[in-house]
C-alpha cells in the first residue's frame, strides 16, 4: 500500500513539496533568531560576524528586565494584568459586533445596504494615525480616559473583521436558515445555533489579526491613559526599548522584552493556524 503511494509521485509532485519545505524552514529563521538572541549573553550579543545560534544561553537578561521593572513605580504585573484585561474585552467585543453586523449585511437585504458596505470596504483604506485626533476627541469627550473602555472602544468597530466575515457568512445557504424559520427558530436562535458555529473558522482568523493588533498597540496608552497604572504591557516595554536603545549594556533586556511580546503571538497563532486555513479556501460548509 505504502509503496503504491510512493511510486504515484511524481517528480512535480516532490519538487513542490521540497520547495515549500525549504520556503517553510526559510520562513521560521525570524522565529529561531529571536528566541535564540533572547538567551544570549552580552558578549555574545555583539560578536563580529554574528551568530545565529547562541552559545551559551542565559536567563539573566529576563532576570535583569524583571528587576528594571521592580524599581518602575508601577509594578510590572500591573501592566501584564492590563493587557491581559484589554485583549479579552476588546476580542469579546469585536466578534459579538463583528459577526451580529456580518450577519445582517450578508443575510438582509434593507436600504442603503451597499452604501455601508461600500463604505466598510473605503474604511479599510485609511491607516490607523489618519483617525488619531478624533478618536481621542470621541475618547476624551465622553470621558473615557483612563479607562478599560477607553482602551477598548477604538478597536470595536473592525472593519477587516466585518469584511471578511460578511463573504464568509454569504456562503452560509439560505435554505438552511429558511428552514430553521420554518421550525420556529428565531433571529437570534439562527445567529447563535446555526451562523456562529459555521463561521468558527473565520472568527478564529479575525480573533488572531484583533489579538496581534491590540497586544501590541501603544496608542491608546499614549493618548487615552494618564494614569500609569491604566497603561498596558505594550507601552511599557515601548518606552523601555526607546530608553535603552543608545545603551549598548542594556541591548540584552531589549532582547528579552522582544521576545515576551513576540510569545503570546505565536501561542495565539499555532492554536488558530487551522481554522485561518479553512477561512482561506472558503469552507463555510462542511
């Protein structure tokens, strides 16, 4: 059997899958290097050639970031118990008004529909600092400064989010739905029993892009956040690495705190990675 199989490949067949291989371990050389630059000591930090790999890994460089923090005013928890808050408020807002919109733009027909739609599509073409004064006018003028809300209102409206889920909601079938009207199912039965488990997929794709975009945003800590203790880890660790770039004895804490950003990353992706698969080739219905 198993040698059946092998003597069905063909030359194609095998180049395509050695080059991908090689296009793969290419891809992950970013992810070795910053999990091994982590580890290095400072001597080895600035070896001429550089090294990829480390030599002799240490963990006095996370001990060194943890002991900045212990001497900051506000303590170094404070700011991973703020992220932590703000990315799990801000992903339960988005997907419950990311899919509740998608839904109703992909399934209702209503007046004015293709104008939103059109104008969901232009949104996506504006970069975050083009909206900078007047989110923080919106912020500031309903008094949410200094607040979770404040940190968390911004990212609500997703348009990436809403984009993609309005075409993976489309190809729900309407029949199914007219059949569960048909047994007495309601507007919100048919969201929560039948459109929210088919689009699992492409929420766990917007869920990784909102995860990515808020763990790492400093934004709202700049502008929104006076009070320190408000501020989340992002900020910290960006006003930490913009200290200490001109000092070359402290290159080894910049690398440790690179690397705790980058972790949660690649957490959220690997758990995700094959729902974002079944989101790119369509598979709204098994």
């Amino acid at each position: 059997m198993l040698l059946s199989r092998l003597r069905r490949i063909t030359f194609f067949d095998f180049a395509l899958v050695l080059g991908f291989t090689a296009l793969a371990a290419f891809m992950s050389l970013p992810i070795i290097f910053i999990l091994n630059h982590a580890f290095k000591p400072t001597n080895e930090l600035f070896l001429f050639p550089p090294r990829f790999f480390v030599q002799n890994p240490t963990f006095s460089n996370f001990e060194q970031l943890f002991l900045h923090a212990t001497n900051a005013t506000v303590p170094f928890s404070r700011y991973v118990f703020n992220s932590v808050v703000v990315v799990t408020m801000t992903l339960v807002s988005v997907i419950v008004v990311s899919t509740m919109a998608a839904y109703v733009l992909a399934k209702y027909r209503f007046h004015f529909k293709q104008i939103i739609l059109s104008m969901i599509t232009l949104s996506l073409m504006f970069a975050p600092e083009t909206v900078g004064i007047p989110r923080y006018l919106i912020i500031s003028g309903i008094h949410l400064n200094n607040t979770y809300l404040g940190h968390v209102l911004p990212a609500l409206a997703s348009p990436i989010a809403v984009f993609m889920l309005v075409g993976f909601i489309s190809q729900i079938p309407n029949e199914l739905l007219e059949a569960a009207k048909i047994d007495g199912a309601s507007h919100v039965g048919i969201f929560a029993r039948i459109v929210l488990p088919l689009s699992v997929p492409a929420i766990a794709t917007i869920s990784i892009f909102t995860f990515q975009g808020v763990w790492g945003d400093v934004e709202t800590s700049t502008l929104f956040m006076q009070d320190e203790t408000m501020r989340t880890l992002a900020f910290y660790v960006n006003s930490l690495l913009s200290g200490l770039q001109n000092s070359v004895a402290a290159q080894n804490v910049a690398a440790a705190a690179g690397l705790l950003m980058f972790i949660p990353n690649l957490i959220i992706f690997l758990l995700f990675q094959r729902k974002v698969l079944e989101t790119m080739i369509h598979s709204g219905i098994k």
